[in-house]
C-alpha cells in the first residue's frame, strides 16, 4: 500500500493512524506541538484533552455510550485507552489525562508503521492524506483546506442552536404555520404574550453565560451575535429580528403574537426541531431553564444545547462525501474538521477515515455503517446534502431514524430499542465485512 499522511496527532489523527497501521498500511502522522502550539493546547503530548476529562456518559442507552460501545466493536484503540486510563467519575467515562496521553503514544510507538513527524503541514501533501488538524488547525493548513473546499465551505466559528425533542413538546400550545401561510407548513412557533416575552427577555438578558477564552472572546462575537447580546442591545431587539411575529397568526386566538419563537425541523421525521436564531452562549442549565419559559417548551428535552465556540469545520454536506473524502481527490478529514464535535465522536471518526482509507488503497468497498447506529447517523447527518445551515453536531438519539410506525416507547425503553437496534446490525455487519476487521492485531 502507498504510504498515507495523518496530519494531526490529536484524537482523530491518532485513531486513524491506528487503524490505518493495524492493517499493515504505513503511516506519517505529522504533529506541529510543541514547535507550534493552538490557543488551546498546552503540552507537546500526543491525544491531548484541551478541556474537560470526561468522555460523557457509558449507559448504552443514552447516544454518547451507544457511540462508545460501536467504536469499542470497531476496535477503537483510544477507547481502550482511556478506559484505562479511567478515573471514578459515576455513570461517565473520566480519564487522567496526562496518563491517557501516555497510554496512545505506548500504542503509536508499538507500531513500526507508524512514523511520527513533528512539524506543521502547510499545505496538502501528495498521495492519500488524511487531515485531522481539528477545531484550532493552524492558519497556514486552514489556508490550504480553503483552497481546496472552496472559502464559502470553511467557517471558523461554530453558533449553534439548541435542539429539542419533539416528543416533549406541548403541541396544545405551539401552532405549525410558516410565515404568511394560513396552517401546516415547515415551522412549529411558540406564542408569545406581552408578559411571557417580558419575563423571557429579562431572564436571558440576565442569565450565566460561558467564560469564553481569550482567543474566542477577542474574535468570537465579530463573528456572530448570540442571543442574549442581540436582546441586551435592546429589549425589543429579538422581537424585530429573530422572534418577530410578523405574518404569524395564532389559530387558538385568531390574533397576531407579541412575539414568536419558532422551531424548525431538524430531520425528515421531524423527530427535533432546532430554535431558529437562538445561538447562544449562556451555561447549559441556564439555557434550559430560560428556554422552558417559553410557553410550549415548558417540559423540551434537549438533544444539542447551544454552543458557540472558535471552530475550523467544512461545510462537510456540501463538499465532502459520505466518507468525509473530498470527491475526485485522495485527500479524507477527520475529526471535528469535518463539523462533528466531541472527544468520543473525533475518535470515532478517525476511526472510520482510517478504515475507509484502507479499503480506498484495498480496492475494497468503503464502509458504510448501517443506519440504525449513533456513528452512522451522525455521519449521515454531516453528509446529507439536504441538510441546511450547517452546524457542528454530536450524537443524539436525535438523529437517529425513528422505530417503525405504531411502535410507542417511554424515552427510556425507546433509547434502549435504538441500542438493540443498532448493536444487532453492527454485529451482523461486522461479520460480513471480514475483509475489514477480520484479523487487525
Ligand atoms: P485535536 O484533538 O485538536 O487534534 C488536532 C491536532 O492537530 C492537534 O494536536 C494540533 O496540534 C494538530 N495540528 C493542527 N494543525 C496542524 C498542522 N498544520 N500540522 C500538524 N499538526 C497540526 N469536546 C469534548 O467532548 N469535551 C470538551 O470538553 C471539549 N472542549 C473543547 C474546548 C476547546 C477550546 C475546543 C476548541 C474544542 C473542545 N471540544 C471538546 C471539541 C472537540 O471534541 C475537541 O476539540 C477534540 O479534541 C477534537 O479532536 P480532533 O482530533 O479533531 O482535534
């Protein structure tokens, strides 16, 4: 096999490589720290944690640990790794990060495929390449990834809005109506009266909001305004922008409301709607609290809060394929380049880019999950060119396809079905792709 180009060592980077070397294809994974460091790292160690510790929740029935169990029947090496390097942390998965770190370079220095190269890439090298530079990829490669996706296709700030789960919205209260149209239509609006807009405004005017770092503050909010900066300019602000009412009636009222929020649908089963306009900076439990005051949303369950973050992503429905390689090019991304977020899910990623270029070099059929799976629905997600507005996601049961009709469920036992569900049909396409996964040591 030719030799491939890993650049970035971080947790993408380093699975991928992995894979890659488990099946007896040559590796240079190119790291730039500690000759140049991102805003965010602060070590020269390979599979750096910039942040928190925790890779979120183990129960497979919830998304993040039905994600973890599909990586660990895929052969994750960095699961395996941090599971290891695990710290009592409850129903989570925390590690000591510095012994993580140490534990992935035992594994990348046990494979003599692997060669590590410290410098930074600068633009794209030949033959088949794998980018994994992540969120703070530096300048000069974000250059280059530029060039190549086109530079209406990379965006380097995330705001996203929160998503919530449509089977905990009151629709006694929300009314589906899309602007200027008598009913039916693409939005579910929530109503709002004078009083309800009042108490919300005052409240997100006046919620927790995150620390940004530095290096986000200072560029951040040039970017993109959230929510409560765009309300604290004016109380009325939203109210002419993202909450107007206009062509908006209240069929329970016959009336025009003070305001509106309205939700759009996420997916073709309408299964999460997101909060048109409403990125936002506030903590998360502040962002639940304010939302709830919404009158419809009082009982919304959340898949995705609201984040707004510094973040180098591809417009991936739009420019990559549904391998995350750029179409007619032997160049792959991974990790959350390609606009998929969280530790587990870069893993997860590199992952899959190590194995599909495999199987592009193999001659072999590229791996496409089935469906059912939290991996495959997300990456369904970030390949769908239907999908509009483009914002960095991490798995949620969300984007999982619904269970067929008629079958109605509580959460809980729903969650559970789509862990049976998804686990099944890995299984069973684990043992047919023998040509993949049958042997790696
Ligand atoms: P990284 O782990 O960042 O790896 C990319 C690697 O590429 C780095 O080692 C970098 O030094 C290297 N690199 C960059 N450019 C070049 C170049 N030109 N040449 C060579 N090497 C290069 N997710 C969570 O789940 N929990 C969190 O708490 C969390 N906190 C975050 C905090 C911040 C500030 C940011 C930006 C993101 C955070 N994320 C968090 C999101 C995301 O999960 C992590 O960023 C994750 O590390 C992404 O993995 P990755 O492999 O894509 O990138």
């Amino acid at each position: 096999h030719e030799k491939v180009s890993v650049i970035g060592a971080g947790l993408a980077g380093c699975e991928c490589a992995l894979t890659l070397a488990d099946r007896g294809v040559a590796v240079q994974l190119y790291e730039m720290r500690p000759r140049r460091s991102s805003p965010a790292h602060h070590t020269d160690r390979l599979a750096e944690l910039v942040c928190s510790n925790s890779f979120k929740a183990t129960r497979r029935d919830s998304a993040a640990g039905l994600l973890k169990e599909e990586i660990r029947r895929l052969g994750s090496h960095l699961l395996k790794c941090a599971e290891q390097a695990s710290i009592p942390a409850g129903g989570a998965l925390a590690v000591d990060r510095q012994r993580f770190s140490e534990l992935v370079e035992a594994e990348i220095a046990s494979h003599r495929a692997i060669e590590v190269v410290r410098r930074e890439v600068c633009s794209i090298p030949a033959g088949p390449v794998v980018i994994a530079a992540g969120p703070l990829c530096s300048p000069a490669l974000a250059e280059a990834v530029r060039d190549l996706v086109g530079a209406e296709s990379l965006s380097f700030f995330d705001a996203a809005a929160p998503i919530v789960d449509a089977s905990t919205l009151d629709m006694d209260v929300l009314f589906e109506q899309s602007r200027y149209e008598r009913a039916g239509g693409d939005y579910l609006n929530a109503p709002l009266d004078r009083r309800s807009y009042e108490a919300f405004i005052t409240e997100l005017i006046g919620a927790d909001r995150v620390n940004l770092r530095d290096f986000e503050r200072k560029e951040l909010f040039q970017a993109c305004q959230p929510a409560e900066e765009v309300a604290r300019s004016g109380r009325d602000a939203i109210r002419f922008g993202a909450m107007k009412p206009v062509g908006l009636i209240d069929p329970r009222t016959g009336a025009r409301p003070w305001a509106v929020l309205q939700l759009r649908a996420e997916n073709a089963a309408r299964s999460a709607y997101n909060l048109v306009g409403f990125q936002t900076n506030l903590t998360f439990p502040e962002q639940k609290r304010v939302f709830r005051m919404v009158p419809g949303l009082g009982h919304a369950e959340f898949f995705r809060m609201g984040v707004m973050h510094r973040n180098t992503f591809v417009d991936a429905p739009h420019v990559l394929d549904s391998s995350f390689a750029v179409p007619e090019t032997q160049v792959r991304l991974a990790g959350q380049i390609t606009g998929t977020e969280g530790y587990t899910e870069a893993i997860a990623s590199g992952l899959l880019a190590g194995l599909n270029t495999f199987c592009d070099l193999a001659g072999a059929q590229r791996v496409h999950l089935p469906v059912s799976g939290a991996l495959a629905s997300l990456v369904g997600y970030a390949t769908d060119p239907a999908t509009v507005r483009y914002q960095p996601m991490h798995v949620n049961f969300g984007l999982v396809p619904p269970l067929p009709a008629g079958v109605r469920l509580g959460k809980r036992d729903r969650y559970r079905a789509y862990a049976r569900r998804a686990l099944e049909s890995l299984d069973a396409f684990i043992a047919e792709r023998i040509d993949v996964f049958a042997g790696p040591r």
